[in-house]
C-alpha cells in the first residue's frame, strides 16, 4: 500500500494514523518531496473518475485562477501533474493497483480490516 499526499494535511494525517493504528504497512509519497507525474496520474484515472480526484475546492485552485479557465479532462490532467496540490487527498494504491482517494473511515474498515 502507497499513501500519496502531504504530511501536514489532516485528512492524510487520519489516513496515516488509521493505518497505524490498525498494524497496516504502508509506504508514504509526500508531493512536496517527490510529485506525482502525468502518467501516474493517468494510471489513477483509469479507475477513478476525474471529478474524484481533481480538487477544485482548494486554496490552490482558486489562487490559480482555474475556474474561470473551464478545463476540460485533459487540462486538469496537465494540471494536477504541475500542481500536485490539486489533487485530492490522500489517494491510496492498494491490492492489485487499486486507487481509493481521500479518508472515510468506515469505507476503510471494509476494505482493509475485513
């Protein structure tokens, strides 16, 4: 399992804490220390759609100004490999490439501790 986000977000921090606390490995990809490219991302996208993964509600969307851009699917792939902090997070690789993205813990509990 690979958890990808930053460490000083609360909800990768409760990621993080809820595997912890459950005994579960996990390797962690801060982006402000290794990003995330095109591809990646693009391997993420084939199974979870776009709207789940792009962050459009965060600070750095709106300094950015992409609103008013209107992007389409492929400008928000250009976007979230330039600026990791518009994807959401944390997004989880798991099982056999399997990508969950942000922190619900009940959903958690289902897939990792039964």
């Amino acid at each position: 399992m690979t958890i990808y986000g930053i460490k000083t977000c609360s909800t990768v921090g409760k990621a993080r804490k809820f595997m912890k606390e459950h005994g579960i490995d996990f390797d962690f990809v801060d982006y402000k220390v290794e990003s995330v490219g095109e591809e990646k991302i693009r391997e993420w996208l084939k199974q979870i759609d776009i709207n789940i993964l792009f962050n459009n509600k965060g600070k750095k969307y709106r300094d950015l100004g992409l609103k008013e851009l209107n992007l389409d699917d492929e400008g928000k792939i250009t976007w979230m490999a330039k600026e990791n902090y518009l994807l959401k997070r944390p997004v989880i690789e798991y099982g056999d490439r399997k990508v969950l993205v942000g922190y619900d813990e009940s959903q958690y509990t289902r897939l990792f501790l039964t």
